[in-house]
C-alpha cells in the first residue's frame, strides 16, 4: 500500500512539474526575408536556437561572439538546421569597451542594414572584473549592451520600423539599484539580479528616446533555462544543478521562444519598452517602472563608457 501511494505521489509530482515547465509556443509566422538580424552571444543555448529560427525565416543572422573555435562549429549548425547559408560569424568580446566599438564601427562599414539587435549577451553570477574595471557582470550584462546599441542606433533608426530586444531575467525584482555604487561586485548573485534590473531601465529608456524613431525595444524573461553557464562552476554545483535543472528548468528551444516572439511578432509593437516572457507581455515590479531612475542610470552609463554625441560622430564619420 505504502508503495502505490509513493508511486502515484512520484507521478503527481511530475506531471506538476512538467505543468510548471510548460511554456508557449511562437505561433508567428511571419517571412524575415530581406532583413538582418545581429545576435549576441548568438553560438549557444537560447541566442543559437533563435539564429537558427530567424535564418529559417528568411533573415541574414549575424551571431557575435568571442569564441571563434565554438563559433565556427555553431555557425555550421545554425546554417545546416536552418537550410540557410546567410548566416555569418563575427567577433566580439563584451567585456572589453574598445573591442565594442571596433566591432561596431566595422559592422557599420560592411553591413547595409539591421533590422533587429537581439542583446542576447550575458554571463552568469560571478566575482570577476571587465577589462574596463568594471564588475563583470554589470559591465557585460548592462554596459556592453548599453554601448553596442547606442553606437548601432543610427543604422537602426535608418531602417525603422526595427526592434531591439534585450534579455534579462525575473530575479530582477530580488535587488534594486545603488547609484552610489553601481560598480557593485561583492555577492555575485545580487550583482547579477541588479545587471538584469539594469537591462529592464536601459528598454525603457531606449523605447523612450527611440519612440518617435520606429525603433521599438523590448526586455525578455525567456525562463529558466539549461544552458552552458554552469560549466563555469564546479563540479559539484553542475551536478547540484544538474538534478534541479532537470525538474524545474527548460530547454534552450523552449527558452528562444519569447526571443523570437519578441524579435518577430508585431504584438509587441504596442508595447513599446515592454516586458515580455512566454510569448506574452508582463507586469514589472512598480520600482521597475520608474522612468525617472531609468533616465538616470542611462546618464550615468553614458559617462562610466565614455558616450557622448561626440564619440557617436567619430564613430559615424569613421564609416563614410
């Protein structure tokens, strides 16, 4: 008796989780031909899943990257999967400033339009520094972002109506902004969750000043998902994670879908500096929304990256 009644419990207790882990489907069907897409990080987990459904759609996918030997063998996946060979591989490190603006000012000289920026970049909770001296996390998961899209804004702009769709994560709502110390880089987990809120500010200011611009940028929760950032850590935490994972965690493909939802759908449109997961806008914590800390911290981005309109014009004039 005691065990058919831990059988079924067993049961019970997956057929919860497989609920809990169940998650919508982009249903969009729209054609992406004649459109260019860059993707971050785009050689893995959810970034290499929505390469390959944007290349199915007919996009010329650039995915970025700082790992050319991963990114080689991705860049043959992508184009196989996608039964498309305008897929192309480029370098890029996020955590270096100066590699940010050559990468862009090369873009700019060899490309002829972007339609769609996915900030797909980011790294997990860790203690390290940018080679800028910033915290790693802030400074890839937020300044990175920050200064890629700003120094790409023109070419979006030239080909509106675009879209800028940064991802960024629910935990979120665990932390809130120092400005007395933005730099912040003692427990990894809350400079992670205070980058992630720095993503959801960094959209809606971007939706602000892009408003009138046809540029429309949304923030994306894709969900908790299984990806390769835990081979950063030990041993011991993967298999920690492994067993969580399993239970409570989705799959890179499962993960793509409110990325790609977000980078096709014109859903989103009326939701301009909006916050989307599962195919489906969402609500912010109140703080989230406050356009006055966002307008804020986009100052102070400017300045702790050098950003102004004169470094903006370089690099304009730097292209014609």
């Amino acid at each position: 008796m005691y065990a058919l009644i831990t059988v079924l419990a067993a049961l019970l207790l997956v057929l919860i989780l497989r609920h809990l882990k169940r998650r919508r489907v982009c249903l969009d069907v729209k054609r992406l031909d004649g459109k260019t897409a860059l993707i971050t990080d785009g050689i893995s987990g959810i970034g290499k899943e929505t390469a390959i459904a944007l290349a199915k759609r007919g996009a010329r996918v650039i995915i970025a990257s700082q790992d050319e030997e991963k990114g080689e063998s991705a860049l043959r996946q992508i184009k196989r999967e996608s039964v498309s060979m305008n897929v192309k591989l480029v370098y890029l490190n996020m955590a270096n400033l100066q590699c940010i603006r050559n990468f862009c000012k090369e873009f700019l000289q060899n490309e002829k339009r972007l339609d769609i920026l996915i900030n797909n970049a980011g790294v997990p909770a860790l203690l390290d520094w940018t080679e800028n001296g910033f915290s790693l996390c802030f400074g890839v998961n937020h300044l990175g972002t920050f200064l890629l899209t700003n120094l790409l804004l023109d070419m979006l702009k030239s080909c509106s109506p675009s879209r800028v769709v940064t991802v960024t994560s629910d935990v979120y709502k665990y932390q809130k902004l120092d400005f007395a110390e933005l730099n912040y880089n003692i427990v990894p987990l809350f400079t992670y969750c205070r980058s992630k809120l720095a993503n959801i500010y960094f959209t809606h200011e971007l939706a602000n000043q892009m408003e009138r611009h046809g540029v429309t940028a949304c923030a994306v929760h894709p969900g908790y998902v299984v990806g390769d950032w835990i081979s950063q850590f030990s041993i011991l935490f993967r298999i920690v994670m492994y067993v969580i994972s399993s239970m409570f965690f989705i799959s890179s493909q499962e993960g793509a879908q409110s990325v790609i939802h977000c980078a096709v759908s014109d859903d989103i449109l009326k939701h301009n500096g909006g916050y989307f997961s599962d195919c489906r806008p969402c609500k912010l914590r109140s703080y989230a929304q406050d356009s006055g800390i966002a307008k804020k911290l986009w100052e102070a981005s400017e300045i702790m990256v050098n950003l102004s309109s004169s470094n903006k014009k370089n690099i304009k004039a730097s292209v014609q």
